[in-house]
C-alpha cells in the first residue's frame, strides 16, 4: 500500500473519529468505578467537610479547584473524589488512592462538603452542560450522587442551581435524603429569599418558605434538618406594608405541606401560579408582636392565634428577632423592642424547649406569643447576655459548668455562664483574630485547635481550654513542664483559608495546602500528630517542632562556613540542601552539574564543589554530618523518609497533575537552584583554540582551490572559443511561419466554436 493511500485512510478514520466524540454525550464515558467494595459503615459526624468516612476509607477532594477548571468526567484528576484505605493511611502509603469520582468537585460555599448515606456520596460539581454558543455553563452547579464503589453516578444531576454559591445542606429525614437550600430568586415578579428542601429520591423540589428576612443552618452539625427563619409581618396579605415586629420560625427537610391554611379570598384577582403571596411551611416559634388584647384588632391568620378564644392582655412593646449563630442544635439570637431605649439582649433555644415530645414539631402547648412575652423571665434560663454585646461563643461543657470561648482583639477568652449569663472572663492566650478550627477531647483534656495570623493561611495551634486562671499564668515551661495551658503551634503548616478548614482523621490532620510551593495548587496533604499515647501532647508537639526546626537551622549553617580566606566554603549549598528537603531529588544537581561542563565547557566543581556535592549525597543517605538521622525515619509509599526531609512532617496525600507536579518542581528549581545553563554563543565561539586555527587553515585552502578553479575555467572557456570559430547558424533551430489554417496558433487549449478542447473543431 502506498504511503499516499496510507494517510488518505488515517485522515479519514481520524474524521470519524473526531466527529463521533463530538457528538457522544458526555455520560458514554463508562467509569467502572473501584475494584474493591467499601461495605463498612459511615462514621457518624464526618459528613460536611472535603473529608468523610467510613470505617474501612476515608474520601476526600484531591485538591482546591476553581468551577471553572476542566470538567470532563473520567480524566478529572485535582478535584476528583478520591478514597484510601485507612489501613494503608496508617501505613503511610499515601499514593495509595482510588479515584472514586472522576469528576470535578466544587462548591462556592464550604459550609457544605462531602456527605455518605446509605452507601452514596452526595456532593456538588460544576455543570458540563453548554449554551447556544457552545460555552460551557460552569456557573451553574449540579447536585449528584455515586455510590462508593465509583458507580451509578446521577444521569443528569438531582438538582442544579444557577448560583454554585448556594447556602445548602445535604439531610436525611427517616429513610429520605433532601437538599436543603437557601437561595436569593425571582420567582413571581419580586427577587425574594426563599428556603427549599429537594427530595433526591423523586427530584421534587418544595418551596418551605417564601420571602424570608433571614435564616440560618446548623454551622456545627452539618447534617441538622433544622433550618430557623424570621419573616416580616404585612399588615394586610397581599401589601407592601409590614408591621414593626417579626417573627420566628422552624422548619424540617421533610415537610411536604403547611401546618396551617391560609385565606386569601380578600385580595383582589389573587393567583397561587403567578403570586403566592405567603408560603411559609414552618413551626411557628416565636412571635414578636407587643401590646395587644383580644378586641385589638391586631391579631390576624398570620398570628396564628387568631380567632382564637384566648384573651391576650399586654401592654409590651412590639419586638424583632435576629438570628445570631445556630449551632449544634442550639439557636443562638437577640431581641430588641421597637422602642428607641430599648435594650438588646442575646437569647438562646433548643431543641428540647420547644420539642418536650422529642417528634420534630414544636409542641402544640408552645404559644408564640405568650412565649414572646414570657422570656426574658430568668426562671426560663435562656438569657445569656443584656446589651449590646453579641459576640459569637462557643459554649462548651466542662466540669459541669458551661463555659463561653470568645475570640477577638482581647485573645482567646474563657468566661464561665452562670445562671445562663456569660460572666466576664480571662484570656488564656494573647493570639488575636483567631479562628476556631476544631475542639477535641484529648488525653483527659478538651482542647482547642485555632488559626492565629502569621500565615499565608491558617495556621494550626492548639491550647487545653480546660484549666483555671492561673494554669494560664504560668509563662515559663518550668512551672508547667508538660506545656498543657500553653498554646503551641504545630510546625510551619499553612491551610488555605478560603477553603474547607482542616480535619481530623484519627489523629492525622488533612488540610489544603498553603505551605511553601502549593501556595497556588492547593493539593491536600497529612500531617499525622500520632503521639506515644494516642494524639501528641502539648509537649510532644513542642518536640515535634524542635526536631523540624533543627533540621532548616542546620541546613543554613552552611552558609555561614568559610574558608580560610574568609570566602564561602559551601557556596549554594544551603539552597541545593532546601531543594532537596522539599523534593528528595539529587538527580536534578547531577543534571546541573553536566549541564554546565557540556553546554558551557565549565569545570566539574563550577556549579557545586565536590565537597558540597559530596554532602547533598550524604544528606540523601543519612551519612556524614547528617548521620544522626539514620534511624528515625517513616515508611511513606514504600520508601524511607528520614526527619531531614519536610515529608516526614507533612506529605501530599493523593495524585497531583503531571502538569501540577512539574510547575512545583519549578517553583522549587526558581527558588533554590542555581540558573540553568544557556548555551547564547555562535558555533564558531563553541569551537576550542586548536579548532579555530584548522578551521582557519582549511578555509584558506579552500578559498585558493576555489580560486584556482575559476582560474582554469576561464582559461578552457577562451581557448574552446577560439578553436569552435564561428557559430554554425545553418544548424540553428527554425521555426515555420507559414500559414496553416488547420491550426488555431491563438487557441486557449479549451476549444473554440464547439471545439471539444484539443484545438480542432467538430
């Protein structure tokens, strides 16, 4: 077969090819999921974050990703849904993943993440559909769901919302999963906050409450069906007008109807389909409405008692709720009256005071207005603070006292709540604006993990929180030997801030990473903070930080030897030294080291001595000035990393790009590795001294025999003219002229008259 032929049949076949995937949707890619099935169970409160668990795995986002990064299911590899064992975890095989899902995961809002129920993973991905144009609609973002094996992902999505910013939750009520959601739209002519719960099983998507003034979701308990919500009262259905006061509302995931029935037969032209007016599928909670008795006229059907026998008498002022924090079940809120002296005081509800009967509706004995009325009684034990103060807590019980922690310019306040008041507290640490990342009960101890500045991104550092004053007035180590009551900082480690904050797998901490080189990739990494005794102690950690900032403080001394002549002994080799702590790669110096002998002819000592090659080779092995370290190392992916390198601390868990894992290797040769060499000379500068001459030598020779040459021809030229004579015209070629008129001499070579192209006519 002839090569032309070849390339006819490889063109066309790659044609086809071509115009089949253009038109092969995008869910015929078959992504046969995972070998091995995950049947253990889910580990309760894991859900919500970019890590959950089941007792055999642990899933996690491989990486921060943006929506509009490439989306195309089974080649995603940063952002894709990843799962490892936890054996292998502990083993520290950390490669060891499989890619569970495919697909990008992002979702603008992290107050929501991950989530398993009943053997799915529910989670978010930015759409792949395309518009009109062809522009992929990423703004857009779809909810759906992959069994943990890799299969049966959701045909389409279950729901899809038009801002990936979206305030949503994914619940279960009894056997059901729901999306609950929150989202700003403009549904009938008005944009308007509305509360949503989607059913994933049959996709109906309800309206719980229409236009609510605000709202808030579990920040603790991610999986809380529980969504709290105030509205404003109109004083006529169907107006613009409101009335001063609000109301508070509850609502669960799972309620299909309203509890109560409205009538709106007053208002004019009134219809459901293109103005509900008022949806509201809630429990009613509280009422703000103040004076009033039953012949006011104030009560309407949207006080709920209304045309009740109830008398109301009082002669309060009208009052608004606002929705402070709602956490771990409990909500925390203000209330203030409408009149100018007024005082704002700080409330908090749970559960169990509106739910004695534990069936997830507030009780039928709850009034929402004589409650209005009635709780600012200190019998009812739900005051914690009169005035302007609403900092946010974290209350915490210890020792049978509850205890509120604040965070602010003062450092980290503890203050104990007594008769449900927060009394004035003390400062256990001076770090200010810090961010609470986690609590954990440790060791006999309830420890707080927070971000102080100093970072790029959240810095990890833990205090016991559990101690009196003067635990936390001991500033010397000696007076507390175990460093319980002082905070400590846990290495050098950077979260990316604007993500997923950091979580606790057993005692190994998986964060996003902001440390030096990932600052813009953001891959997931692990440090594991594994003590003698279950988690490190404070102390252990401090030692933990000691044994890392020994290694980087000897690595620069280098830089201070010199030699006798006061220049540097080891020039460069502090940063070949940081190169490799960072990578474990020697080979690249090798590299370096030729590169300069064959592009620049320089010496094998130019770049790097052979002394300070000799100890980057010993750095590698654990041998000469480093051999201290020979024996405490960690197996990770199969290989022994030694405590002078920064992955015996902290290591990437998962797969980075190929394209990823090139630009950090990058970062790392910019930052620390001398310039690669760049051969800018012409060849003839390459050439060596001998070189030069014998080319100047040959040249010259041939410039004599090219002179030569021309001197012969020009010679034999003359003399064969001279010997020829004349030119012999008689054998000269002749062209007949005479007229022919059989031949068309002007045709154009395509027939003239009906001629058939050759010149002759028919």
């Amino acid at each position: 077969m002839s090569k032309r032929f070849t390339k006819i049949i490889c063109t066309a076949v790659a044609a086809i090819s071509a115009t089949a995937l253009a038109f092969a949707p995008a869910c015929a890619v078959n992504w046969a999921g995972v070998a091995e099935k995950d049947n253990s169970a889910y580990v309760e409160g894991t859900n919500g974050g970019f890590v959950a668990e089941t007792g055999d795995y642990v899933y996690f986002i491989n990486g921060k990703t943006k929506n509009t990064d490439a989306n195309k299911f089974g080649t995603v590899v940063k952002g894709a849904i990843k799962r490892i064992k936890k054996t292998d975890l502990d083993a520290g095989n950390l490669a060891k993943c499989d890619t569970v899902v495919p697909s990008v995961y992002y979702s603008g809002n992290t107050n929501a993440g991950l989530y398993i129920y009943d053997g799915y993973l529910y989670y978010t991905t930015p759409t792949t559909q395309k518009n009109a144009d062809g522009v992929v609609l990423n703004s857009n973002l779809d909810f759906k769901r992959t069994k943990l094996d890799g299969t049966d992902t959701t045909n389409g999505y279950i729901w899809q919302s038009s801002d990936n910013a979206v305030d949503y939750r994914y619940v279960k009520v009894g056997d059901t999963v729901y999306i609950l959601y929150a989202i700003s739209e403009n549904l009938y002519g008005t944009s308007v906050t509305n509360v949503h719960s989607v059913n994933c099983t049959t996709k109906e998507n309800k309206i719980l409450a229409y236009n609510v003034s605000d709202y808030a979701f579990d920040t603790v308990d991610p999986e809380n069906p529980y969504v709290y919500y105030t509205m404003n009262v109109p004083q006529f259905l169907g107006e613009s007008s409101n009335y001063k006061y609000n109301q508070l509302y509850r609502v669960r995931a799972d309620v299909t109807e309203s509890p109560r029935t409205y009538d709106f037969s007053e208002i004019e032209d009134y219809d459901a389909e293109k103005d509900p007016v008022y949806i509201n599928y809630g429990d009613y909670v509280f009422d703000g409405i103040g004076w009033l008795n039953y012949k006011s006229g104030r009560l309407s059907q949207l006080n709920y008692a209304y045309g009740s026998e109830k008398e109301y008498t009082f002669d309060n002022s009208d009052y608004t709720y606002d929705i402070q924090w709602y956490k771990d079940g409990v909500l925390y809120y203000t209330r203030k009256g409408t009149e100018s002296s007024s005082l704002t005081s700080l409330f908090k509800l749970t559960l169990s005071d509106v739910d004695k009967d534990g069936d997830g509706k507030v009780d039928a004995t709850w009034d929402a207005i004589e409650e209005n009325k009635k709780q600012a009684d200190p019998a009812l034990k739900n005051l914690l603070i009169r005035g302007s103060d609403t900092t946010e807590y974290e209350f915490i019980e210890m020792d049978g006292n509850t205890y509120a922690i604040s965070t602010g310019s003062g450092g980290i306040v503890k203050s104990l709540v007594k008769d449900e008041v927060v009394e004035e507290g003390f400062p256990m640490s001076a770090d200010t604006s810090a961010t609470i990342l986690a609590i954990r009960e440790e060791h006999g101890h309830t420890n707080l993990y927070y971000s102080a500045t100093g970072g790029s991104g959240y810095t990890i550092n833990r205090i016991a929180i559990d101690g009196v004053e003067d635990d936390y007035r001991k500033l010397s180590t000696s007076l507390e030997p175990d460093l319980t009551y002082r905070s400590v900082k846990v290495l050098n480690l950077d979260a990316c801030s604007d993500w997923y904050k950091p979580e606790f797998v057993g005692n190994k901490l998986f964060f996003a990473s902001e440390t030096a080189g990932m600052s813009e990739y953001n891959y997931i990494m692990v440090c594991d903070l594994e003590g003698a005794d279950g988690v490190m102690t404070n102390k252990e950690v401090k030692a933990l930080n000691d044994k890392f900032e020994a290694v980087t403080d000897k690595i620069g001394e280098y830089d201070g030897e010199k030699n006798a002549d006061g220049t540097a002994a080891y020039e460069g080799l502090t940063d070949a030294l940081r190169y490799v702590y960072y990578t474990g790669d020697t080979e690249y110096i090798d590299e370096l080291i030729q590169a300069y002998i064959d592009v620049l002819g320089k010496d094998k000592e130019y770049a790097y001595s052979e002394a300070s090659v000799k100890i980057v080779k010993d750095y590698l092995a654990v041998e000469g000035d480093w051999a201290d370290y020979k024996d405490d190392y960690k197996e990770i992916n199969g290989k022994k990393v030694y405590a002078n390198s920064r992955d015996y601390y902290y290591a990437v868990i998962g797969e980075m790009t190929e394209s990823d894992s090139d630009a950090v290797a990058s970062y790392f040769k910019g930052e620390y590795m001398k310039e690669y060499p760049v051969d800018n000379s012409t060849w003839y500068e390459k050439l060596s001294t001998g070189e030069k001459v014998g080319f100047i030598i040959g040249m010259c020779a041939a410039g004599l025999l090219v002179i030569g040459g021309a001197v012969w021809l020009t010679i034999y030229l003359v003399k064969r003219a001279k010997n020829k004579g004349e030119t012999d015209h008689e054998k000269a070629f002749k062209v007949d002229i005479t007229d022919d008129k059989s031949v068309d001499v002007y045709g154009d070579g395509e027939g003239v008259d009906g001629a058939d192209g050759n010149g002759l006519s028919d």
